[in-house]
C-alpha cells in the first residue's frame, strides 16, 4: 500500500476544534483520515489485534460501523484527549470500573504497539512530560529561564521563601484541571496573587505552590509541532488577565511574535528530552525582552491561537503526521 492509501487515526472527543482543524487540512491533502474517540469503544468501536513471534508489531482492525482502519496499514495517530472508554450501564461494580481498565489499557497500548507510527503525542510520553515540577527543572537544563519557585505545605518555609523572593507572588495549582462543585458546574482553579502577610496554618491543609510573579510586556503561547514553533502574543489590558488570562479573555489583544532563535533551540531540547513532538508552551516576556518559561501543556489548546493570529497550526500538524518518521 502507497503511503497516500494508509490512513491517518484521530482519536479525540467530538466535539473538539483542533481535531477539526487537523482533519480538515488532512481531508485537503487527501489523506484518509478515521477519526473516533475512544469513550466509544467497546460499545460502538470494535478493535481485534493479533500478533504473532514473527510479526514486526500488531495487526487487525478498528471499526467504529462507518469506517475500519487496518492496523498495519496506520500511517500516523493524532491522540487529541479523548474521554475513556464507556462501559454498558448493564455491567454493574466492581467490574465496571475493571472493564474500563481493560479497555483503556488494550486500544491504547495496541496503538502504541505499532511499529514507526509516529504520534501527536504518544500518551505515555504525555503523561510524564505533564509534570510541572519536573518541567522546570528540564526547561532550565534545556537553557531557558524560569522563575523561582517553591512547592510546600510548611508556613514558615512559605514565609521564608516571600522574603527571599522580596517581591510580588503569585500560586498556581500543582496538577491542572478543574474542580468539581457539583451537578455539571466545575470551576477552573486560576493563577492568583498571594500576600505573604495572609500565609498561616492553612497552608499545611495540602501542598502549595508558590512563584515569584514575573513582569510581563506581553505573554506567549507557543505552540511547537513537528520541529516548527508558532508565538502567539497575547497582551492584556486587565489585572485579572495580567495574573491568568484564562480568566478574561474579554481584555486581551491577540497578535504574532517572533520566537528568538535561542527559545526555539531550548524548545527543540525540552521536546526531544520528554520524547513528543508537540507542546503548548506559556512563556512571559519581560519588559527587559526576557522569555520566562511558565509551562508547557503537551496536550494543551492551540485552535483559538490560529483562529486569532492566522498561523497555520493546523497545516504543521497535517504535515507531520503525513510525512514524518518517529
């Protein structure tokens, strides 16, 4: 089979627009795209591999009732946070949850069995390059500069860490995502600015993690795929924005940045230490022109950047997952 037959597999929720935006430039190319997300399996896609001693990987097929995909004939997989797998509501506990298990385990680790696929991102290189204490210290071994951070549930620690800083603070979640309040509400737990003179016994409830706040010109969110790396410039008009723009998309003025020949390099080396290929970088730029590495979401949003700025985002991921080698 010509590289141009073998299918590219999408694996995302539904109602994603960056999975939109891929398939759309892939479906310009002609490349044969099957696209599901894996809440749909076991119920409505169906997935049998076989392998054998002297077979190079895994071969079979994935069926979600409209399209079948051969696993040997892969070309690439676009792992775009897919929900897990949904199990029948007649399959009651305990072995519900060990059926989800399963099934998770099975479509994904069938899929990263296939030999030179390449991924955006391989979920298991996801999961470790995800780890925000870790990404400091890799950033700053890869060459980029990074605030001065402390993580501690010990006040006194808290306090020390404020006079040595001697300046303004902010806190940050250690692990992203949002907090369930209740029926379908869930509430995003932003970057805020601390008083060190409010720092008490609280602290010690869970662990806390704490940075110096970083003047900032304007921010940037890089997106990096496939060995090119696209700024965009986000400029806020607000506080609340200034602390986390997620939190007032209302007072912020979207346009392009140059990414400096020695951020892309340091970049290029904090991607090939975690082993992926993609990552959605936020950096601060000081009024000096400093860039201050904050993190990096390697399955982080990227569509509003294009839909704002124009760059073509999306066309970088077509291209990779089209002609790259892993």
């Amino acid at each position: 089979m010509t590289d141009a037959a073998r299918p590219v597999l999408v694996v995302a929720e539904q109602l994603d627009a960056a999975a939109d935006m891929v398939v759309d430039q892939l479906n310009q190319r002609g490349v044969p795209v099957m696209r599901f997300d894996v809440a749909e399996f076991p119920q409505q896609v169906t997935l049998t591999g076989s392998h054998r001693p002297q077979d190079p990987g895994w071969s079979g097929t994935i069926d979600d009732g409209r399209r079948t995909a051969r696993l040997e004939e892969v070309r690439a997989v676009y792992w775009r946070r897919p929900a897990r797998p949904r199990i029948a509501d007649t399959v009651p506990e305990p072995y519900a949850t060990w059926a989800q298990n399963q099934a998770d385990a099975a479509i994904l680790n069938v899929l990263a069995a296939l030999p030179g696929v390449p991924w955006i991102n391989n979920p298991h290189a996801d999961r470790i390059a995800a780890h925000k204490p870790q990404q400091l210290v890799a950033a700053a071994r890869c060459g980029m500069s990074v605030p001065r951070s402390i993580i501690t549930n010990d006040p006194d620690a808290a306090r020390a860490f404020a006079k040595d800083v001697d300046g303004p603070l902010i806190c940050k979640p250690v692990l992203g995502g949002r907090l369930d309040v209740g029926g379908e509400r869930k509430l995003m737990v932003a970057t805020h600015r601390v008083d060190p003179a409010d720092f008490d016994d609280s602290i010690r409830t869970s662990a806390h993690y704490f940075q110096e706040d970083i003047p900032k010109a304007f921010e940037v969110r890089l997106i990096a795929v496939g060995g090119r790396v696209f700024g965009g410039k986000l400029t806020t008009t607000s506080e609340a924005a200034g602390t986390d723009w997620r939190t007032d998309y209302d007072h912020i003025e979207y346009d392009t940045v140059d990414v400096p020949g020695c951020v892309e390099a340091s970049v290029g080396r904090f991607l090939a230490h975690y082993r992926i290929v993609f990552g959605a970088f936020d950096f601060a730029v000081t009024p000096t022109g400093q860039w201050v590495f904050f993190e990096n979401n390697p399955a982080g949003t990227w569509g509003w950047v294009e839909n704002r700025t124009g760059l073509p985002i999306a066309a970088a991921h077509a291209a990779y997952l089209m002609g790259a080698t892993a």
